[in-house]
C-alpha cells in the first residue's frame, strides 16, 4: 500500500478538483489518500465518487487552523465523519473568520502600494470562506511581485513582512475534539514548520496528546530528511503514531508529488493502523 494522507484540492488552496486530484494520485499508484482541505470538507464527496473502481481508497480528512501561543499550526483530522454536529459547526466557525483576515491582508498590501489584491485572490480562491494566504500569493506572483509563491512568504505574507496580519484560529483543544467527536485520529501536521525549540516542541506533544491526539506527521513534503528523522524520534519518545504526507497543492508549486514520500522510518507505528477499515 502506498499512503498519502496531506493534500490539497481547490476546495481550499489547492488547483486541481478533487476529482483530478485522485485521478493523479492513482496514476503515482496511490492506494490510500486522504483529502485534508483548510478547515472545509466540501470535496470530500467528489473524491469518493472519483476512486469508485479505483484500487485507491479515500480517506475522509481536514486540516484544521489552531493558534497556540501565538503560534498557527496545523492539526489533521483522519478518518473524519464529515457530516458531524460539532465537526461542521466548529469548522464554519473557522472559515468565517478567513474572511476578515483576508479584508486585513489586503489593506496591509494596500500600504505598501498593492492594491486590488482583495478581489483578486477572492478570484484565486472561488469561495470567499476558503480565502487563504496562498491566493494572495498566486496574485503577487501573478503580478510579477515575487517570483514563486514560496517567495511571496519571504517577501510579503510571512511573519514580520508587509502583509502578515496576526490571527486568532481554534484552539488547539476545540481542534482535536471536534477531530474526536468525529471518530478520526487527530495529526499534529509538519512539525518542522513552526520553529519551535525542543522545549516548546515537547509541551505542544506533551498538550495535544494530553487532548486526545493520537500522531505526528513524521513526512512531509516540507521536512528535510533530518527533520524526518527527528520527528520519527519525537514519535517514538511520546508513543504517538506516525502519519505521512505530501501536502500537495498544485504541479507547479508543491516540492514533492502525490505519492512522492519515501517509505515511515523502521520502528515506527503507522497512524493507518488507528483507521478504521472502509465498510
């Protein structure tokens, strides 16, 4: 079996449907994938239909945005119900606010001499409550401002540059019971990204497992090999399972494929064993 259980469709910031999405994931012979949209599970459905007669089994997911300590990282959910209760409410709740932030991007954009950004990645994005930092990327790049969207987060839309605007997302306790009360497995997404020194690193593990959370995304498009390597000893340390994938978005901009990821580091326990088997 080749798992990838981190991607992303055009139901948040991806480019392909989902529907094509699946298709390129079985075409890289993936057999498992989970679709694991910002804070929205609206594609879910086209990429069942889509793996019906495939050897490729969808695993319902999302990608939930938390704050923590000032901090915004990623929580996955695999294995989701995505039509419970507190689930939905409580991820309506989240896009609502992508809103504001993005009316706030702009005008910060709009300070610096960008203007028009708004309507434009409004554009990008289709559904004004999907609206993410990334299709204001694709406008800058689009623009000519940057060259890539990576360079668009060093220049514009990271953390002290002209665009970042500070925002308040879930909890990260909201996250992993609304993933719970769903019957999925709660993953603290690529690690690596946040910068957290090992002590911080620890009480975010130490927390998250205390709420329930169950693995660690151990590889990721975004982690090089020895941060690979020392999240597979952070997994081990605190008996969290161990989750893989390539946060794909798009065949221009993501840094490793659908199905690209090399196999878990030996020793580890895969989180697909805490999912449930398909009916």
């Amino acid at each position: 079996m080749k798992f990838d259980l981190h991607c992303h469709s055009s139901a948040s910031d991806g480019t392909l449907a989902p529907a094509e999405l699946v298709l390129r994931a079985h075409r890289n012979g993936v057999t498992a994938l989970a679709l694991t949209d910002h804070d929205v599970t609206h594609g879910t459905s086209e990429a069942v239909a889509t793996a019906q007669g495939l050897d490729l089994r969808i695993i319902p997911g999302v990608e939930i945005s938390v704050s923590w300590y000032e901090k915004t990282l990623h929580i996955v959910g695999l294995g989701i119900d995505v039509n419970e209760t507190a689930l939905v409410d409580g991820l309506a709740g989240v896009r609502a606010s992508r809103v504001r932030r993005g009316e706030l991007i702009a005008l910060e954009l709009s300070r610096v001499g960008i203007h028009g950004s708004l309507q434009a990645a409004l554009s990008f994005a289709g559904d004004p409550q999907t609206l993410s930092r990334t299709h204001f990327a694709r406008f800058l790049v689009d623009k000519g401002y940057a060259r890539d969207v990576k360079s668009v987060f060093h220049q514009y839309l990271g953390e002290g540059k002209p665009g970042f605007v500070p925002h308040r997302w879930a909890t990260l306790a909201d996250a992993v019971s609304w993933i719970k009360a769903s019957g999925g497995v709660a993953v603290i997404a690529h690690p690596g990204r946040y910068g957290l020194s090992q002590d911080k690193g620890d009480l975010l593990v130490r927390e998250f497992k205390e709420l329930g959370g169950e693995a660690l995304e151990v590889l990721t498009g975004s982690h090089t090999a020895e941060q690979s390597r020392r999240y597979a000893q952070v997994a081990r340390k605190f008996d969290l399972a161990a989750s893989c994938g390539s946060d794909f978005h798009s065949p221009g901009e993501s840094r490793v494929d659908l199905g690209g990821l090399p196999p878990l580091p030996p020793g580890l326990r895969p989180v697909w064993d805490l999912l449930a088997s398909p009916a």
